[in-house]
C-alpha cells in the first residue's frame, strides 16, 4: 500500500490526529480548529503522493514545500484544540506535535536534496 516509509508514517499521523478529534470534546472553537487539523493533517500525506508521481522536478520541490506547509499547519492547529484539562487527550496531542515536528524537517530536508538539482 505505501510505497515510502514517509508515506506511511503521513497515513499513520492523519488516522491518529482523527482519533484525536474524535475523543475531543466539541465546542465552537474547537469544532473550527478541529475541521482544519483534519485538512492539513490529511494534505500532508496526499501532497507527498502527488511528489512521488515524477511529474517533474520543479513539481517534486512544490509539493515537498506543500507537505512541510501543512504539517506546520498540523502543528499550529493541534496547538490551538483545547483539551479541557483530559490529560490522555494533552499527552496524545504533545505527541502528535513531535511527530509533526518530525514529518516537517523530513520534508525540509528532502527540499534541500532537491535544491541543487
């Protein structure tokens, strides 16, 4: 199914920020925030599909900028969803963050690679 361990890692990230969602209780803010985290978190994955289809490189650099955009948007959001003190919910969320974190300076990374090409 994943043809980089990348790839996977973006498809793991989104299914465990919806879960996330799902046990967060919903207000009008975070009802908001949460619509948006479920975007970005499911962008970063579907852009770095789009990478990895060889359409050119000039498009490969665009859309591992386009990734690393939208797991900082991952990160701004996750920080934004209150979590009315659940402590299971802040503990899933701190994670969640590192992974982005994480996915964010992958992708920057592969955008220095490409950079000289």
């Amino acid at each position: 199914m994943f043809e980089h361990s990348l790839e996977e890692r973006c498809h793991e990230f989104a299914k465990r920020v919806r879960k996330f969602c799902r046990s967060s209780k919903m207000d009008v803010a975070n009802f908001e925030d949460i619509k948006q985290l479920v975007r970005a978190s499911g962008s970063v994955r579907a852009n770095y599909i789009e990478a990895n289809e060889n359409v050119g490189k000039e498009d490969l650099k665009y859309r591992i900028k386009i990734c690393r955009k939208e797991a900082k948007e991952s990160m701004h959001f996750l920080g934004l969803v209150e979590t009315f003190g659940n402590k299971g919910l802040e503990n899933e969320r701190t994670i969640l963050i590192d992974e982005a974190k994480s996915a964010k300076k992958n992708f920057f990374n592969h955008a220095v690679e490409h950079r000289s090409e």
